[in-house]
C-alpha cells in the first residue's frame, strides 16, 4: 500500500506577500500575520488504506492538519496517493502545493512512499 508524505515547506506572512500595505483592511486581533496551524519542517502521513470511500475508515485530514488547508490541497493527495505524477516535476510522485489563504500562504510538497 502506498503513503503519501506532507511536508509543510514554506509559510508566508502576510507582509511577505503585500509590504506594508495589504489590498484590504484586516483586523489584527482576528488575524495573524502567518498561519499560526503549521512549523516548516512539520510532516504528516496519510496511509491509502484509510483514503477509501468507505466512511467508517475514509481519513477527512491527518490529526492536527488545517482541516481548510487539507481541503485546498486533497485533489493533489488522491493524484499522488493514487500513483500519479506531474510531467512539469522530475521527481516522479511528487508535488507541491499550497493553501488558498490569500493573505498567508503554506506550501506543502506531497510526495508518495512507496512500501
């Protein structure tokens, strides 16, 4: 059974992303200025015995995973976890990817573990 590994590679603040002046105004005592679920470095592993349809063992996300960020990046999950691969990426079974947190950002890279 294959396994996919989830790196967290890179977090992005929201200054990195706009400066000092963001298009939109945020509340700073609702927001922080980076993602405050995930360390670079963090990994998580997803077994494909527990991605199946079956909903008494169906995996929605790793525990302590952005349940959102998972949301965003599942598609790439399945593809890899599934035996797919990225003709623009040489490292065959892998992919990075990221959340749609427009203000701070995670990148993740998705790679499969073969058994």
């Amino acid at each position: 059974m294959a396994k996919v590994k989830i790196s967290v590679i890179k977090k992005m603040n929201t200054k990195d992303i706009f400066g000092s002046k963001p298009p939109v105004k945020i509340n700073k005592e609702m927001l922080t200025p980076e993602c405050q679920c995930f360390q670079e470095g963090q990994e998580f592993i997803i077994d494909s015995e527990k991605f199946a349809p079956d909903p008494e063992t169906w995996q929605t996300c790793p525990p302590n995973f952005c349940s959102w960020a998972y949301g965003d990046i599942q598609r790439d999950i399945a593809s890899i976890l599934f035996g797919g691969s990225y003709p623009w990426i040489e490292d065959k079974g892998t992919i990075i990817s990221c959340c749609t947190d427009g203000l701070r950002p995670v990148v993740f890279k998705i790679e499969r573990i073969e058994n």
